[in-house]
C-alpha cells in the first residue's frame, strides 16, 4: 500500500528541497545570531515578486526570479548600511528595512490586484504547493518511469534544485571560513580572508534561496525552514559538523511527516484541507518544542535532572567530608541540620552505614571519598593562592566550592595558564 499517492510527488519534494536547502544555509544564520535576517528577507522578497509582476504584467518565472533577488540584495544591502552607517544595531536594522518592505510589497498588492494583474494575498504567506500536485501522474509509484517525471517536473522544482545544489556546494567548499567566520571573524581577517565577504556571500545564497522558495511554500514556511531546524539540532551537539547533519536530518522528516499529516487529517476526520506549508511549520514547531524539553544535551529535563544529581553528590561530599573531620564517629554530630533524604542516597550509595537509627558511620568507601575530596581542596588552594593569586586567608572559601569539580578542570586551568597563546574561545 503507497503511503502516498504518485500524484502528490512534487509538492512533496518541493518541501523536502524547500526545507533541506534553507537549513543549511540557517545553520549559519543561527550561530552568527543573525536569525531574523531570514525573516527580514522573507518578508522584503515580496515588494520584488510584486515589482515583478506590475513591470512584466505576467507571471513569467524568470522575471519573478530577477525581481525578488534584486528586492532581496537591496534588503542585505540596506541592513548593512543601515547597521555600519546608521549606528543602529543590526537587530534593529533588520527590523526597520523589513517592516518597510513588507509594508511596501502589501500596497503593491492591492494595486496590482486592483489592475491587472492577479496576485492573491494569501499565495504571500502559504505559498502554492497544492498547485503542483502531478494530476497526470500514474496511481502508483511503481508506474513512474525517470521520463515521465523529467517531462512533467514543474519549473519551481528546478529553481529548488539549483538552489539546493548551490547551498550544497558553498557549506562543502567553504566550510572552514564559514566555521571561522562565524566564530572567530578576527581570526579569519588575520588568516587572509575577509569574513565580510563570506558573510556577503551567504547573504546572497540566503537571498536565492529565500527567493526560490517563497513561490512553493510562501514567507510563513521559509522563516521556519531557515531558524527552526537549525535551532532544534542546537538543542543536541556543540559541533558544528554534526549541527549541520542533525538539522538536514530534521528538515527532512519535518518536510515528510508535515506534508503527510496535511492529505491524512482531512481525510480521516472529514474536515476541510489544510495547507501543506502551515502544516509542515506546525510539526517544526512540535519537534522543537520536544526538543527543548527531552533533549539529552541541552533539554530542560535533562538539564534539570543533571543539576539535581550534581546538587546531591556536592550534599553528599559535603557529609562525609564533615563526618570525616569528626574521627569518623557520629557523637554529638548536628545529623537534624542534614537532610534526611541525603543520608539516605548516601547509605543507598555505601559511603555511610546506620546500626542504629538515627546514626550514621562512614564506610571504607566513605572514608576514601572523604579523602579524595579533601585532596582536590588542598590543590585547589594551591592552584588558587600560587597561580591565581588569591590571598590565602581568601582562599580557603573558594576551594571549598571548587572541590566538586573535579581535578579535570583544574588541569584545563593550569594548562591554560601555562600556555598563554592558548585561545579564549574554541571552535567547535
């Protein structure tokens, strides 16, 4: 059984292309924080399709193609200028070109619907994906032939390709400036090359690739293509390789499950249809919201789970350490100031053992705990009076909270103390 009809395969591909080309290209927007430049552009392409279409009088690919790339250049343009010239931030100027546009391009509407050209508001922000539905098309995948979709394929779906391909083949041969430009655009300035104009560069890929798809799927489906993706696999790795990676891999199943839920849910409930675009943004939106929430690197019950462990073992460290001070022997020991719930997680663990209730001893492995905690104190203390320069009456406090980290970070400290052209930041 096909889990979707033949007919269905280009508006179905020309999501997927929509969404796969513009992650890649958002990763970047993402880590430069430059977020809302998808936005921006989303928004200012339209006075350029509907420029395009109060000039040609038509609807011709090619000049809608030239007149929202030109409206997108000037957008990258303008907010450059804006931000180096106009002293404004660059959040700021963003904001201020694409309201402007966006404002521009709806009056246009109005006029060019009132004359004579035909332009549907909502085609702006939905896009036209059921018009590319293959009504032709065989009932069943197994008849397509590589022809018969040659012969058939839509115009958009080739501007969706290019455009895929382009944004490809930028990512893959000019990853390490992009990595570097994004991260460290001094350092790229030092190595030879000018981040302004890898920066230039991707704007104008950004631009294409907004303009190839605001025709298929519209302003709301590009935004979300561009930001939400990219923004989701930040919730999983630090590695920008693996960002990339992860996103496309979310891309992809946000294009396939979205578009498939739009033909099923009319289907089993009767309703009315629902537009692939919106549908599609509304699962980007649901798998970052679960995202965020169940991720293991960085999502909030992770994050919240992690924090209760690493407060239980400081607690826990905390008891044998003061237990241990005492001659291991629990007379006259303040055990009403300790959380009940400590000593039993600490008992459950072996560092403590009660023969009589309401009485705690250390075990063997207690001890060692206790020893290996006060171990990493008195080096802290050394490292912080002899390499940092704390006043060893200061110190003492410090120590005691820097004990539970461990001796890694305090090798990583020492060693970048000892190599002064070790760098601030780290690329991932």
């Amino acid at each position: 059984m096909n889990l979707i009809p033949a007919l269905d395969l280009f508006p179905l591909l020309a999501s997927v292309l929509v969404l796969v080309g513009c992650t890649m290209l958002g990763n970047f927007l993402v880590l430069r924080r430059q977020s809302l430049m998808g936005d921006a552009l989303s928004h200012t392409v339209l006075p350029g399709v509907v420029g395009a279409y109060l000039v040609f009088g038509s609807r011709d690919p090619f000049g809608l193609f030239i007149g929202a790339l030109v409206a997108g250049l000037l957008t990258v343009t303008s907010i450059e200028a804006l931000r180096r010239y106009g002293r404004i931030e660059s959040n700021a100027a963003m904001g201020v070109v694409f309201s402007i546009a966006f404002a521009v391009g709806v009056v246009l509407i109005r006029v060019g619907h009132t004359d004579h050209v035909d332009l549907d508001p909502n085609c702006v922000l939905y896009g036209q994906l059921e018009l590319l539905v293959w009504f032709d098309a065989p009932s069943s995948f197994r008849d397509v032939g590589f022809t018969d979709v040659y012969h058939a394929m839509p115009s958009s779906i080739w501007s969706l390709l290019i455009m895929v391909l382009l944004s490809a083949l930028f990512v893959l041969f000019c990853f390490k400036e992009l990595r570097l430009a994004s991260f460290d655009p001094g350092l790229s300035r030092t190595l030879g090359f000018s981040s302004r104009a890898i920066n230039m560069v991707l704007m104008l890929l950004v631009s294409v690739a907004t303009v190839a798809s605001f025709e298929a799927v519209g302003s709301v489906l590009v935004i979300a293509a561009l930001l939400v993706p990219s923004s989701t696999a930040r919730l999983f790795t630090d590695r920008l390789k693996s960002q990339i990676l992860v996103s496309i891999l979310v891309a992809f199943f946000c294009a396939v499950s979205g578009y498939l839920m739009s033909t099923w849910i009319p289907l089993l409930w009767q309703g009315e249809s629902l537009k692939a675009s919106g549908t599609i943004t509304v699962v980007s939106g649901i798998v970052f919201g679960c995202s965020l929430l169940f991720s293991p690197r960085y999502g909030y019950w992770m994050q919240r789970s992690r924090t209760r462990q690493l407060a239980d073992q400081v607690a826990i460290e905390d008891v044998v350490v003061l237990l241990h001070k005492s001659h291991r022997t629990a007379v006259n020991f303040p055990w009403s100031t300790i959380d009940p719930r400590i000593l039993a997680l600490a008992t459950k663990r072996g560092f403590l053992q009660s023969p009589i209730a309401g009485q705690y001893f250390l075990t063997n492995a207690g001890q060692n705990l206790a020893l290996e905690v006060q171990g990493r104190r008195s080096r802290w203390l050394n490292y912080l009076v002899t390499e940092v320069g704390l006043a060893p009456d200061h110190a003492p406090g410090t120590a005691e909270h820097l004990e539970h980290l461990g001796d890694d970070l305090l090798q990583k400290s020492v060693d970048t103390m000892d190599d002064p052209s070790h760098p601030s930041g780290e690329c991932p």
